[in-house]
C-alpha cells in the first residue's frame, strides 16, 4: 500500500505519489496534507531547502487546521514568521530540514 492509497485502487503512480511516499514514510507522518506541503516545498527547492521552507510549509499547514482538542490549529503560537520562532521550534524544523535534504540529495542522483 502506498502512503495515498493508489495501490489498491490499481491507479497509475506519479513521481508526485512517490515523492509522497518518500516523504511520509521518512518523517513518519500520517497526515496528507502536511506531507503534501513539505513534498511540494521539496519539489520547488530540491537541496536547497532552509529551515525557513520548512517552517513555512508547516505553518501553511497549521493555519488551515481546525482547533481540537489536540490541535491548536490556526490559534497555534508557533504560526509566525520563522525569525519570531522560538529556539526548540526551530529545532524541530531543522531535523525535519535535514531528513528533507536527504531525500532531495537521493533524488537527484538518480
């Protein structure tokens, strides 16, 4: 099974499904749309991904969530430009950062 369901549906897959898959599998995520944003900024910045890519996509991500009880949502502190970050957010984006580049650094060899 691929991480947006295509294999059972016997569809075609695209290098899009497989960056995808990549994506969440490596950052083991489970949600689509997070994966979405991170695979696209991936797409459009390859190795050159910054930490601030990865923030923003994330906070693209966020702004567009709903408040749960285990989600702040778009009320999330952390939904400001990447400067304004506090020293642990920018940390956790900059491990998401480095699995990123691993990934774009794979790709282009092939």
């Amino acid at each position: 099974m691929t991480f947006n369901g295509l294999a059972e549906e016997k569809q075609r897959i695209t290098y899009v499904d497989e960056l995808e898959n990549i994506v969440a599998e490596r950052l083991r995520l489970k949600d689509a749309r997070l994966v979405q944003y991170y695979s696209l900024a991936l797409m459009c910045k390859g190795v050159a991904i910054s930490v601030e890519d990865v923030h923003n996509a994330w906070a693209m991500y966020m702004n567009h969530r709903k408040r749960s009880e285990t989600c702040y949502g778009h009320e999330h502190i952390n939904i400001v430009p990447f400067y304004q970050l506090n020293d642990a957010a920018k940390r956790q984006r900059s491990s998401v950062l480095i699995t990123l580049r691993n990934i774009a650094a794979e790709i282009s060899q092939e």
